[in-house]
C-alpha cells in the first residue's frame, strides 16, 4: 500500500489507486468510542466524496483483535443519555459504512466481538484469518447488539445461528463462520489484509459504477418487494447508458482491450 496515511480518531486510512485501507487502531483491543465511531463515519463520507475510490477494505491493527467492541466503560454508570448517544454513534457509522457505493470488505483478522462483528456485517464481503473468533455477547452483560447485529447477522446466517449466537452468546470460529455463511472466505493467520486487498483489485475490474448500482439493487432486496426490486432493476440497467463507464466498458469489449473506467 501507499506510505501515506490519514490519521483519524481511532483510524488509520492508507489510500493506493483506487483502494482504502482502513485499520481500527485503538490499542489495546480495538475498541469502538464515540470518537471512533465519528470518525468512521466521517471518513466514509470522504472516501464517498473520493470518486477515485472504488472499494474500501477494513481491518484490524495487531495481530489479536479485529475488534472487541464498544467500550462498556461507558456503560458502567446506567446513564441512558450515554447508551442513547452511542446506539445512534453506532447506527450513522455502520450504516455509512453500508451505504458506501463501492465494494467494502473486512478482513477479520483476529478477535470480532459485539460492535467489532457488527462493523464487518456491515460490510459487502468478510474474510476471516483461521484463528478469529466471532460473537454478539452482548446479552451477557445486560445488553444487546445495537449496531445492527440482530437484523445483519439473521439476513447472514439464518434466524437459527443468529439465535445460536445472540440468544446463547455462541463464539463462532473461523471455519463454522464460513459454513454458516457468516464470512465468504477464510485465510491463513496474517493473511486477511492480503487477500481482502486482492479482492478489492479485482473489484476494481468491474465498472465502478455499474457495482454502485448493483450494490443498490442487491441490498434493496432487504427492504422492497421483489416485484418492485425487479422494476427497480430494468430501470437501473437504462440509467447505466448515462454513465461515461457503460460506453466504455461496450467498446473496451468490442476492441478486445481493457476497459479505463471514470467512476461517471
């Protein structure tokens, strides 16, 4: 990757071609913080505004935690301005990060629990490293996972090892994770940056604008009728003909060359 980094809190993004990398860096465990969780909606936005950018990748620094989580510190005194504050820190920064019109993939590379987990599910693709560990033990302390995990993961995995998970406090390793269908690929230890970065490369192949679409057209199927999401997708595929990308991307194919791709 680049030698150039942006601080922000909590964050460190490195930005090479049309790639982000962003790792959680707040030693210890990773944990998430107000700050953290501003940040990282801030930076989406940025890398949304960055029409340069094509996929985004987030990981772990250390070779330990993915991350723990929210930061139950916070929590300790039952101040319910405090738990609404952060419920509503966690929703704008995942959900941001959902929103992001290119390719997102977290590289878990290590411990994924509660907020940590959440922040992958909210990502398009998950790749595991084969020592992670994955759980929402929220309601082992009082709590519940708040950040999107109990819609995320039942849509993931299925109501029952949502339950599994949720309900029991089950920890996933990295292996059931993938049989569950709860990360699309796991790698050996050290490895999940690599392999996420690739797969971003590969992303980057396709017209970044026609994966923005898609991207719209996949996570609608969440919330509309399937018979509107079908209308939505005839419609979708005439807009693409606005776009720079689509004529090129036919006369690339055409001229038996690859495609340069303008993200418009």
């Amino acid at each position: 990757m680049s030698d150039t980094a942006t601080r922000y809190t909590g964050l460190t993004l490195e930005i090479d071609g049309h790639v982000a990398v962003v790792t959680l860096s707040s030693a210890p465990a990773n944990a998430w913080t107000r700050d953290s969780l501003v940040a990282l909606r801030t930076l989406v936005h940025d890398l949304d505004a960055n029409r340069e950018i094509y996929a985004l990748v987030i990981t772990g620094e250390g070779e330990k935690f993915f991350s723990a989580g929210a930061d139950l510190k916070q929590f300790a005194d039952g101040d319910k301005a405090v738990a609404r504050e952060a419920a509503r820190r966690f929703g704008e920064a995942f959900e941001a990060l959902s929103a992001f019109r290119g390719v997102s993939i977290a590289a878990i590379n290590g411990y994924a629990m509660g907020g940590g987990l959440e922040c992958a599910l909210a990502c398009d693709l998950r790749i595991a490293e084969e020592q992670a560990q994955m759980a929402l033990p929220e309601a082992g302390v009082g709590l519940l996972p708040c950040a999107g995990g109990t819609q995320n993961l039942a849509r993931l995995v299925g109501e029952g090892w949502a339950k599994r998970m949720i309900l029991l406090g089950e920890r996933v390793d990295a292996a059931t994770a993938q049989r569950i269908g709860l990360v699309e690929d796991v790698v050996p230890k050290g490895e999940s940056r690599a392999r996420a970065i690739a797969w971003a490369l590969q992303a980057g192949k396709q017209s970044p604008t026609s994966v923005a679409a898609c991207k719209r057209l996949v996570q609608a199927t969440r919330t509309q009728s399937h018979a509107t999401a079908l209308v939505s997708e005839r419609e979708a595929f005439v807009d693409l003909f606005d776009s720079q990308d689509q004529k090129e991307g036919v006369l690339a194919f055409l001229e038996k060359r690859a495609p340069t791709w303008k993200n418009a």
